[in-house]
C-alpha cells in the first residue's frame, strides 16, 4: 500500500465533538464506525447504553459527481448524532484508499466481464483492514461496531460470525472477508433485531436519522449508476448464441451481467439470459435459463473462519449472491487459496466476481471467496 494505518493519523479530522479518551479498561473501549444512517446511529445508541465507552468512526469516502454529500453513506448526519448521544467522533480520510482498493478494482472487473462486489471489497480492505489497523494504533482500541445484520456468536470453544436472526435482513455474506483473529473483537448490536425495532428505537431517542430511508445504491455512484464510475466508452459487439451463431450486436460489455435476461435487444420465442461474457472478442453469448443453472460452482481468494469444517466432503450451505436461502452443498475442493462446492440443486447463474459464501446448520460462516467460474 502507498499509505499504511499508521500514517492515516494525518488523514485524522479534529473531533466534532470531545476527544475521545480511554476508560482505562481496553475491553470497554469500541470503535463504531457511524454511515450517518439510523442503523450505525442505533448501534453506537445501544452500546453506550451498555456501558461500552464509545467512540464513532465516519470514513470519508470518494463522493459520487452529483451526490452533493446528501445521501445516507456521506455520513454528514454521523456528527450530529454523535452529539445528542454524547459520545466522541472524528471523521477519518480514507479516500485515496478507498479508490485503490475499492472503485479502481471494481472497474477492472468490470472491463474483464466479471461482476463485482464492491461492499464485501470495502468491508474486507478498508474496515477490517485499514480502519481497524488504524483505531488499534490511534486510539489503543481492539473493539469494533457496526449496524450490519449479523451476529457474533461466543462460545466456549471461540467467537463465530453468523447469519442475522432476521434472514430477510441478514446481511453476513457481505461480512465473510473479516479476518478470524478478529470476530471476537467485532460486535453486531443489531444481529438479533428486525428493521422496524431498529427504527423505533431510533424514534423514542429521537435521533435525527430516525427517519432516514435506507440507501441500496452503491455508495460512489450517483444515483447508483455503476456505468458512470467505469470512465470508458462501452463498445458494442456481437451477441451470439449456444452454437455460436450472431443474433444481434450489444451496447458494451460492463452493461451486462451473467443471468441478465433484459437489455440484450435480441428478438427471440423464448427468455434468453446472458450465460458468457467475453473480453476477447468483445461478445456476450445467450441461452436459455437452464443453461444459465449450475450445479458446480468453484471460488477464489478463499477466507475460512471454520476450519474444522472448511473440509473436503463436508456439507454446508451456499450462497452465491446475497439474496435468498442458502442452499445445500457439497464442500468437493478446499485449499487456503480455493475452494469449489457441488449444489444438490442447480443454482441460477454462477457469477464471476461474485461471492460465494458458505454456512453451517447452525448459520455460522465457515468460508466465502470469489467466484470464477
């Protein structure tokens, strides 16, 4: 990295509201990193009800053209809120990482047809890694917050990250990448509460993100327009078939995904999806939506947080984005580098770039990496 956690200290705001100063016992000491939204608000609300001695956290992020520092992920609520609970609060200059790590990467993938997964990439590299890194050496801080829905489980034998109580809201997939050293450090106040109890909570202590809508756009994208952040001229070319016969031309690659069946512009009697992007000869190639299933789907870039059941023959639970039930699989290959699983039932569109992330029966996340077949 051109710039270490430790020399993040300059990138460090004054504090909007108090400095922040230790309790004297390091395991009342956390960090919450606070979006400016109601549930990182509610998070640092109820673990300083809790007696943790808290300190918020708001990264400054690249800010999308058009933005105009209005939506939830700008944070600029993060302060007030700090504020009416109390607590101390800096805003910490991640921008140039977050381009390195984030959005440059997103954009290669895109440009090599692959789909990306830029919030599991900015959980991963920029929280677990550069942000927590920085709070250890900055303020002597292990403990970590977020408002994500997920839990940690503690147990005697060791802390686990887990699906959230709610599996509407679940959102563990995007969590995978924390480190295993780390999971007994993190800490999810929201894992066992549903969105409505998050919000009343937020109304009785009249915070003023109570009524914030959530955002599910991406972060540096205005409008959520993914199109504007790549930077280069889609150009089109031909779409063909399963036999390989040109049916129509597209609009540029990085405007398509694997199992999209709309935007192809092709005239057909039936739905046809998307099943290959090509970046050698600039092509998307068609099918129907049986051939857009699989039953074998293989990762890269593994993390394993379960290595007694990060096993070869074992039987887990997969998702392969971050919607829906995990379904049963087959654990066939795994390796610190790689790991490949066998469906019981064929999964729709396996997507490169995306992640695929493994549970056991007791929803605990033993492993995720990257999809690349």
């Amino acid at each position: 990295m051109n710039r270490t956690s430790d020399n993040l200290t300059a990138m460090l705001d004054e504090p909007t509201t108090h400095a922040w100063q230790p309790s004297g016992d390091p395991d009342r000491d956390i960090a919450v990193l606070m979006s400016g939204g109601v549930d990182s608000s509610v998070t640092a609300m109820i673990l300083r009800d809790a007696g943790w001695n808290v300190v918020g956290i708001t990264m400054r992020i690249p800010v999308a053209e058009g933005c105009g520092g209005k939506r939830p992920c700008c944070g600029l609520e993060a302060g007030y809120v700090a504020r009416d609970l109390g607590i101390a609060h800096y805003y910490l200059d991640v921008r140039s990482e977050f381009e390195r790590l984030v959005i440059e990467p997103f954009r290669q993938a895109y440009r090599q047809g692959r789909t990306p997964s830029p919030c599991v990439d900015c959980n991963t590299l920029i929280k677990f890694w550069l942000v927590w890194d920085f709070i250890e050496s900055r303020f002597g801080i292990r403990h970590l917050a977020t408002g994500h829905y997920a839990r940690v489980l503690r147990r005697d034998d060791g802390a686990y990250l887990a699906r959230g109580e709610d599996h509407s809201r679940d959102q563990s997939y995007f969590l995978y990448g924390i480190p295993r050293h780390r999971v007994a450090s993190f800490h999810l106040p929201l894992g066992e509460m549903g969105k409505e109890s998050v919000r009343r909570l937020a109304r009785e202590a009249k915070l003023p993100v109570a009524r914030r809508q959530d955002s599910m756009e991406l972060c540096f994208a205005a409008e959520g327009d993914y199109r504007a952040v790549l930077g280069a001229r889609a150009e089109p070319g031909p779409i063909f078939d399963m036999n390989g016969s040109v049916i129509g031309e597209h609009d540029g690659i990085v405007n398509y995904t694997i199992g999209q069946r709309k935007g192809a512009r092709v005239a057909a009697g039936k739905p046809l999806y998307v099943i290959r992007i090509s970046v050698e000869d600039n092509s998307i190639t068609l099918g129907t939506r049986e051939q857009a299933e699989s039953r074998e789907v293989r990762a890269e870039e593994v993390n394993v947080l379960v290595p007694d059941l990060a096993r070869s023959g074992e039987t887990l639970y997969g998702k392969i984005r971050s919607q829906g039930e995990p379904s049963r699989c087959e654990l066939v290959e795994v390796s610190e580098s790689v790991m490949a699983v066998r469906f019981d039932e064929p999964q729709f569109a396996p997507t490169p770039g995306q992640r695929l992330v493994l549970y056991d029966a007791a929803d605990r996340v033993v492993a995720g990496g990257v999809i690349v077949n």
